[in-house]
C-alpha cells in the first residue's frame, strides 16, 4: 500500500510595520454665525497646509492588517480673514491640526510587489486657530468620526516600500453655543471637510 505524504501549507506570520509620510492637507469649512443682537455672518475657508504623518500597524496576512496613524500640521499662516460681503479683513490666522486614527486596512496583492488597500476606521482631530486682533471666541474645536482611505504601495524589498494615499480624516457638522466676539455672544455653525494626500514610506520588521 502506498501512503500519500501529507503536505503543510506554509504559514504566513504576522509582522509589525513603521512608516512616516509628507502630507498635503485641505480643510473646506463653511461657518454661519447667528448673533445675539439680530446680525447673521456667512464664511467659508478653504485651508491648504503641510502635514507630517506617523504610522504604525500589524499585518496579518496579505489581505488584512490594523493600523494606527498620528498626523501633526506645520501651522499655515493665513493672513487675512472676509466678510459675508468677501470683503478681506486685514488679520493674521494661523490654522494648525493634530489627527489621531486607527483603521482597519483591507488589502489586494496586485502583484508580489504591488498592494491597493483601503482605510476604515476613527478619526479624531484637533483644530487650532489664532488671530493677532482683539477677538475673543474658543480659538479652536475637535472633529471626531468615521474616517476612510484608499492607496497603494510598491514593496522595492521585503522590509522597504513606498506608499500614496488620499484619506478623509473628518466630513461632518458642529456647532458651537455661547461664544463671544468682542463681547457680542453668538452660535457658531460649521460645516468642515478636512482631508489629505500622503506620500510615505514604511519599513516591515
């Protein structure tokens, strides 16, 4: 009687991963300003500005891994501010972000070396405004939700591979209670869409 031998597939381990990347964010925000006094203020910014983006995450196997982020922004100064008019208002702005995230990430091997791969998960950020005037209203807010990405990465050894990808870190609405502007209390209504383009590279331990 001949035995046939049984044959293992090969597991594939887990392995952990770094990465660091340059990002070119955009932050669309529309704001309406109801004032206690009668007056309504429409706005609406559209912030282009650098960022640095730290990563860190887990594969386990070719098609699935985890992955944390942390993005800090290089504060952009905007320079000027405008009216409901588009009239500008001389006033130094600067805007500034820090975004946490933790995603699952679905992949697809293109080919040995090439993956697409997706991006669901939380995002949480933090926006940093200051004027140089006399304006006294909360210089700042948080963006918190559901955040996703699409990219791809191109493996040139088996630790070392570049990556490119677009993520929408925040596409939601807050709004604002008891704030003040030079003494006049108002309610702030925003509309924000903040999201990024990353060009990166990561190393596979």
């Amino acid at each position: 009687m001949i035995e046939t031998p049984m044959v293992e597939e090969a597991s594939t381990p887990g392995s952990f991963y770094v990465g660091a990347a340059y990002g070119m964010a955009n932050l669309e925000s529309t704001n309406s300003y109801d004032y206690l006094d009668g007056t309504f203020t429409d706005t609406v910014g559209d912030f282009d500005y650098d960022t640095v983006m730290l990563q860190a995450g887990y594969k386990f196997n070719q098609y699935i891994a985890i992955e944390g982020r942390y993005w800090f922004g290089m504060g952009e100064d905007i320079g000027a501010t405008y009216d409901a008019n588009g009239n500008q208002v001389d006033s130094d702005y600067a805007l500034n972000i820090d975004t946490w995230a933790i995603y699952a990430k679905p992949m697809y091997p293109v080919t040995e070396q090439f993956d697409i791969y997706g991006l669901l998960g939380y995002a949480s950020t933090e926006v940093k405004r200051s004027y140089s005037d006399s304006r006294t209203y909360t210089p700042g807010y948080d963006m918190d939700g559901f955040s996703w990405g699409l990219g791809g990465a191109y493996a040139f050894t088996e630790n070392v591979a570049i990556f490119v990808d677009y993520v929408n870190m925040y596409d939601d609405s807050n709004t604002f209670n008891g704030e003040t502007y030079n003494g006049t209390a108002f309610t702030a209504n925003t509309d924000d869409v903040l999201s990024t383009v990353n060009f990166g590279v990561t190393y596979t331990f």
